[in-house]
C-alpha cells in the first residue's frame, strides 16, 4: 500500500511513477486525494467543535452558578452535539473510501524498471546453460506424455479425487517431487534461509498484508463459515511471521525459506496450459523471502534471485533470466525478475520462478517495522521468490534429461537425493506406481 504522506507531498511524482505502469491509474490519486482532504476537513471541524463544546460547558456551568441565563450557550451545544454527530457518522465513511481507494493502486515501478505494455517487452539480463539436443531427429515428447508411460503422473485419478488440474502422482513421480524439495531446502539452508514450516491456512488480515486481499479474493481459496483461506504460496504465511512487530536493526536482513503445498483457482486461466503439471490448483514450492532494510534492498533482492537461480544451475537446466517491465509487473512488485526453463517440447522458456522486491508495499500493509540505531521506527523492506516451483522443476527435468528410449536421467546433483542413488528413471524403476 502506498504511503499516504507522500501522496500528499509529491501527487504529480507518484502520479508519473504510476503512469509507467498504466497511465489510467493517475487519476486514482486525484480521487484518494479528493477523499482524504474531506476527510481532514472532518477531522479539523471535530477538533474546532469539541473545543468550542468544551469551552461552553464551562461558561454554562459559571452562569448557572450565578443564577444567571445560559439558554444561548445551550442550544449552541445542543447544535455543536448535532454536527458531531454528523462528522461521526461521515468520518469512518470518508476514512473507508481512502483506504479502499489506496487497496486497488499497485506499487510504484522502481526507476530501473523498463517500460513496457506487456510480457513482449520484457527485458532478458542473462541466459544460461546448453539447450540439449538429440541425434537422428530425435523429437522430444511433453512432459505430460513422459511422465505418464513412466508411471509418475495419473491425471484421470487425481480429476476422480478433486477436479480437473488436480494430478496425482505415484511412485518415482512422488519420489522426484520430494527429492526437489529436499534438494531445493537444503540449497537455500547452505545459503543461510531459516527453513520454517508454516501453516497452510491463514486468516485474511495475512491475506491483507502481502497484497492478496482484498484485490485477488477470486485466486485464493476460502474455508466455508471461517476467516481462514489455503495459501497461494508460502510468502503469506512467512512475510506474516512479523506482522504488526517492530524489530531491532540488528535482526535485519532476516533469511526465511519454506516448503509448502500452494493452492491457487486459477480464475481467468481456462484454456491455459490444460494437459501436464504446469498450471495447478495444487502444487508445492520451496520459496524465498527476506526482511531487509531499505538500504540494502536491492542487493538483497539481487542475491535472493541468484540463490533462485543456483538450483537451476545445479541441475543444468538451461534459463534465461527476465528483467519484467512496468506493464508485466505483480500488483505489490516494484522489480521482478522471472527465472524461465527451457521446455524442448514447447520450443519455448516457461516461468519457473519470480523473484521480487516490494519495497515498504508489503510492510506499511502489515506494519512490520524497525527500530533504527537512532530510535526511530521504519518500514523494512520484503523481497521474495520461488526457489523453486516443483512441479515446474519436476516437468522441466522430464523434458531437457529424456532419452530417446523413454527413460529420463536423474540430474547428478539430484541422484543422492533419489532413495538409492537413482540415476535413471525407466519404466521398470516405477514398481510402486499404482495400476
């Protein structure tokens, strides 16, 4: 959420900030702004009003006292009682329709953001490793088909037990998926991210305080007669750790990462990606986030997308990292890289993991503060990313590491984690696989 201080000081500099993204949303803050000066209006006539009503009651008392008439000074205050009670009832109005108005801007880009109408735009920093390639015309299969002639996906099963996009898996399938995620935990743990283990329910003051509510109701899914909703990803419930807490300077920077199941709706996605483990209504993530000062947030955000990226290149997944512009940006980002994996079958990099630095968007939300070596409370900053999607690892893994026999190689740095060592997946090594 934005600082309403600075939109009072410098409306013309937010307005230009805003207007990178969309040039429509300007005209947001000439309405927050038209808001809150009627808003100050009530609250300086309050002020004005209970000091005329404080001032008259006591002359009232010394006339009566004298025996002297104060029918005047009372029907003043009958007056003043009236319009108080008018400011009281308009006031929480006016206040509501600032802070909704200020729920639906998004964060200001960050200057070294490029401008841009859409994901076309985007500008790409890096690309790493060898795409693979095959001999003899070999084409490679999606990692849907992969990965059920090996017995590790059962999309028919898991539609039976919930719904579409919902995948079971079995056997080597879920072996993979867990190796990942222990791969990807101890990789961010050697980087110095506290690993916790939160809850997958949260309330919606958690949901308020990272930018998902109340913008995003129709993404998250709610528990029926409670204030409790699943995560969409697991930088809820960690950025929440310290909501409404004021910490010491030296806390900071703070290092937290997390496994976790993820559960999005999906709303607006129909048509997209409906075949393999791409797009989900359940899948698990290993994410990333930091608690910093503003000072070093961008050198911190810039370590936390290369920590991002050490898993991909441990795994020798060919990547290109992707600088997004104004117009591609998440609501609460004011910088995001995306990581993008090389899918052979698709002829095309496909997001695996979003690396962002929110600036104090996230913190004035939530209130999460510090105290400064000269006493006075900040803001800190929130940076957070995949480290990574593990269905998407898991689906990228199939694709670039397939031989033309049908089996996949396990990735060497992934085989200690593989029950055995398992360095080949064949259809033979799915024995627990339910058929």
């Amino acid at each position: 959420m934005l600082d309403i201080k600075l939109i009072r000081k410098d409306p013309d500099g937010v307005k230009l900030k805003l207007s990178r993204r969309k040039p429509e949303l300007a005209s947001l803050i000439d309405e927050v702004l038209g808001f809150d000066a009627k808003y100050r209006e009530a609250l300086v006539a309050k002020e004005q009003l209970e000091a005329e009503r404080n001032k008259l009651s006591k002359q009232v008392g010394q006339l009566k006292a004298q025996g002297a008439n104060a029918d005047t000074e009372l029907t003043r205050l009958n007056t003043i009682k009236a319009e108080l009670q008018t400011i009281a009832e308009t006031e929480p109005e006016l206040f509501a329709k600032v802070t909704t108005i200020l729920e639906t801007i998004p964060n200001p880009p960050d200057a070294t953001v490029p401008d841009g109408r859409d994901e076309t735009e985007n500008k790409e920093i890096l690309s790493w490793g060898n795409k693979p390639q095959w001999q003899g015309g070999f084409q490679p299969a999606a990692h849907e088909d992969l990965g059920e002639s090996l017995g590790m996906f059962d999309f028919e099963r898991g539609v039976k037990i919930a719904k579409s996009r919902f995948t079971l898996l079995t056997g080597i399938g879920a072996r993979l998926e867990r190796a990942l995620i222990n791969l990807m935990l101890d990789s961010a743990a050697s980087r110095g991210y506290t690993e916790t283990m939160p809850p997958v329910l949260v309330n919606s003051a958690s949901l308020y305080g990272t930018g998902q509510l109340p913008k995003f109701r129709e993404d998250v899914f709610k528990i029926e007669n409670d204030d409790l909703f699943l995560i969409p990803t697991a930088e809820v419930p960690i950025t929440n750790i310290y909501r409404d807490e004021i910490l010491r300077e030296d806390q900071l920077p703070a290092y937290f990462c997390a496994y976790t199941p993820c559960f999005r709706s999906e709303a607006g996605s129909a048509g997209k990606d409906t075949r393999g483990i791409i797009r989900q209504h359940q899948f698990n993530k290993v994410e990333l986030v930091k608690f910093c000062t503003p000072e070093t947030s961008a050198a911190e955000h810039e370590k936390l997308t290369q920590d991002a990226e050490a898993v991909l290149q441990a795994l020798g997944l060919a990547y290109r990292k992707v600088l997004l512009c104004t117009g591609d940006m998440g609501f609460g980002a004011a910088k995001c890289y995306d990581l993008e994996v090389w899918f052979p079958s698709q002829n095309k990099y496909r997001e695996i993991s979003s690396c962002s630095n929110f600036a104090d968007f996230q913190a004035r939300r939530a209130q999460i503060r510090y105290k400064t070596a000269a006493g006075k409370n900040e803001l800190v900053h929130t940076i957070n990313g995949s480290g990574l999607a593990v269905g998407r690892t898991v689906a990228a893994i199939l694709e670039n590491y397939q031989n033309p026999d049908g089996s996949v190689t396990v990735p060497e740095a992934l085989v200690p984690y593989m029950g055995g060592g398992l360095s080949v997946i064949a259809r033979s090594a799915s024995d627990e696989a339910i058929h």
